[in-house]
C-alpha cells in the first residue's frame, strides 16, 4: 500500500487521521463514516489500514460510472497533457462547446435550446434562477418542501429542510416560497401539492410576481420520493399559463441515475431550464445549466460564468462519461440495477416490519424505517445504528430524509449483480444488528 512519505506511517490509522481532522477542521464540515480513502475501483473503496469496503454512496450520487473509471482517467490525462487552465471567459477551448452540443441533444423539449457550465450544483441553481428572474423580470421562487438546492444562501432560501441546512444561517434571500412535494407514504396526496401551490398564489404572491418554480424530479436529501409524473405535468401547465420558468434540478437525479439520462424524460412534458452536476462529470467539479436558448440569451455578457467554470479537465470528464454511458449502455444497467436493489429490498421488507416502504426512480432506490412499522414513529435512531453496523462490516451506506429514516443507495452503475447482492446481504445482517 502506497504510504505517503511526509507522514509517519504511525498517523496512518483512520483514528490518528480523524484526530488531525478534527484539530484542523470545522466542526460544520460533517463526516458520515470516521473512514479515511487511501484507493478506489469501480464500486469498491480500501481504506488507510487495508479494509475493503462496498460504495453504495457513490460520493453522494457522484459516481454513476464508478471509481476510477479507465475510460475518464485517459480522458483527463490527454486533457492535462495540453492546457488545464485558461479560464473559458478569457480563452475559449473546444470541449467546452463540444460538451455543450451534446447535452443540448439529451434534453427533452422541441425548442431552441443552449448550456453552460459552472463549478458546484448550488452554482447552477443559482445561475438557473438568475436567468429566470433576468428573463421574466420577475422576483419570485417557488421550491418546494423536503428538497435540497445547495448551501449558498439562495440554495439554502430554496432549500425545504431546516436542520443541519438552514438552522442559524439566515436571513435569506426574499421572495422564496414553498409549497408541498407530494408524499404519498405521508399523506400528501397530488392534489393536496397542487392545492397548497393556490394557497401560496391566495396568500403569499401572484403568479405574475413568480419567475421560477423549481422541483427536484426525486429528492435527493429529502428521501428519495418520486414526483409523481402527473405531478410534473399539472406543474407545466400551471408554469404555461402564467409564465412561470419550469427548472427541474437534475443535480442529483441526472445523468443516468433513475434509467434515463435526466429524469424529466419520463414526464412526457420539458421544462424549460435543467440544472445538472455530481455524475455528469465521473466526479470532477462541473455543473451545467441547459434550457430554452431564448431564455439563456436573455442575460447580457458577463453576468454568466466564474473563474473555473467548466474546467478543460472536467469538460474532458463529462465527454468520456457520455462515451461509456452509450458504449456500456449504462442507462439499461441503471434500470436492471433498480429492479435488482428494489427486489432484494422488497424481500427484506417482508422479513422486517421496520421497513415500511421500498421506492425510487431506475438506481436511485430507498427504504424507509419506523419504529415496529408505526408510520408515525420514524426510526432515525435505529437508522442511524443501520448505517454504523453496515460500515463495520464493510457496506457505505447514507441515511437521508426530513426525519433522518431513510436509507439511500446510489452505488455505481458499473457494478456486478454480485457485488450488489453481497452489499444487500450485508445490509440485512447490519439491520438485524441495528435492531439488537
């Protein structure tokens, strides 16, 4: 194992190096898992003193087409090999438009479309929003509860989850409202969203004072519910009658994650902006907003874009995920991975009350827990435990949700049917151990 030479091999113990984190870090940097990375392929991680672990975390939707995929690495190290920085305002390389061109292709919706780039997903929300508002001349935002934007403050104004995202950080930005995501399991019923969106325009603002209007197509930090199709259709035609900007963020959703390449494919209706990152890039720092050129071009020059905006080495990324998504054919996997995670979980359910609810949208799959299966007794804690025992015996697994009871998987979409079997019987074992 490769040790780095300006270290003691003494400090190389995941304890030793948690130790220095803390001494040398914010306490607000969160850590799941007390585990330090020393080298990762495909859906495995080893860690600093040897341990083998199975990434059902993905670095939180990351790494759609695994670690270290081969294909990425020679992309970026051609890449490297010629220019890494001129910044694409000042002097412009042809990835950047060739990325553009193609993501522009996968986009739904029979209008003109054009995309930039950006660095982090808050960074496209952000510039989504600012062409919205810059289009329309309007000042409203309409989220909505349980999702996550991102921790800027707009991202975090839009955001619908207050701890740890928004608890001690305001004021916020004005003029974000929200209203309800549908959640069936909850007893927030379409009609019930759609309703509550009425009483913001009855009691809080005017449908001609809204810019924008913004839906994760599934939520990601919220707990993996699925935006009812019908729900994103209803969505559209209100966005039409009363020219609103439809965004639908695709940070975490996007690039391949639930079967096709953006979620909002499966709507049978565009919206009008998508905001993308985390797997676009096979975990290079790249976020890109694409939509309606006629909107897009609404912004004068210079009131987009930022200093490392759509990086060369990202760009060369994003373009070699694109080539094995098609070569791999990594959008049927996805699907195949879904129905495989989403059997295996099924039959978990039935062997344990605690597991009340089995969803998702292609690979992008969760459970739900409540204490004895009580639906109005979530079971944080005994998710919490879930995700200690799974880590001991080598599974990474995230917890998430408005109430901190949902267990997400988002492993790679290159792994086997083994390595997903023996992860999902590594996470039975770790739950019978949770619940002692």
């Amino acid at each position: 194992m490769h040790r780095d030479p300006h270290v003691p091999p003494a400090t190389r113990s995941n304890a030793a190096l948690m130790a220095r984190r803390r001494a040398a870090l914010p306490a607000g940097l969160g850590q799941t898992h007390e585990v330090f990375a020393e080298r990762a392929e495909g859906a495995e991680v080893w860690d600093v003193e040897g341990r083998r672990y199975i990434d059902f975390a993905g670095g939180i939707a990351v790494l759609n087409t695994g670690h270290r995929h081969p294909k990425i690495v020679e992309a970026v190290k051609a890449q490297l090999d010629k220019l890494h920085h001129t910044c694409f305002q000042v002097l412009a390389y042809e990835p950047y438009v060739e990325l553009a061109e193609r993501l522009i292709a996968k986009m739904p919706g029979d209008f003109a479309k054009k995309a930039f780039f950006l660095s982090t997903g808050a960074e496209a929300v952000e510039n989504a929003i600012k062409i919205a508002r810059a289009a329309t001349g309007r000042q409203g935002v309409i989220a909505f509860g349980g999702g996550f934007h991102g921790r800027t403050l707009l991202g975090m104004a839009l955001t619908g989850k207050v701890a740890p995202y928004k608890a001690g950080f305001g004021p916020f930005p004005a003029e974000v409202y929200h209203a309800e995501y549908p959640n069936a399991l909850h007893g927030v019923t379409v009609d019930d969203a759609l309703r509550s969106l009425q009483h913001l325009f009855k009691y809080d603002i005017e449908p001609q004072r809204v810019a924008a209007l913004i839906l994760e197509p599934v939520q990601g930090e919220g707990g993996f519910y699925v935006a009812p199709f019908e729900f994103a259709r209803a969505l559209r035609r209100l966005c039409d009658e009363h020219g609103i900007v439809f965004i639908a963020d695709e940070v975490q959703t996007g690039a391949g994650r639930t079967g096709t390449w953006l979620a909002c494919e499966q709507w049978g209706v565009a919206p009008d902006l998508v905001t993308m990152a985390k797997s676009m890039a096979g975990g290079f720092p790249i976020s890109a907003v694409i939509g309606r050129a006629e909107l897009m071009d609404k912004v004068p020059p210079g009131g987009l874009g930022g200093t490392y905006a759509g990086h060369p080495l990202a760009c060369a990324a994003a373009l070699a995920v694109l080539d094995v998504f098609e070569e791999e054919r990594l959008l049927e996997r996805s699907r195949a991975i879904g129905e495989r995670l989403r059997a295996g979980l099924t039959a978990m359910m039935a062997r344990h009350a605690e597991i009340r609810d089995v969803r998702g949208l292609g690979a992008m799959v969760a459970i739900e827990l409540f204490e004895g299966g009580d639906l109005t007794r979530p079971a944080a804690e005994l998710t919490r435990r879930l995700c200690a025992e799974a880590l001991q015996r080598g599974l990474v697994l995230l917890s998430c949700g408005l109430y901190g009871n949902v267990i997400r998987i988002l492993v790679p979409l290159t792994a086997s049917d083994a390595l997903l079997d023996e992860g999902l019987a590594i996470m039975e074992a770790a739950l019978v151990a949770a619940k002692g």
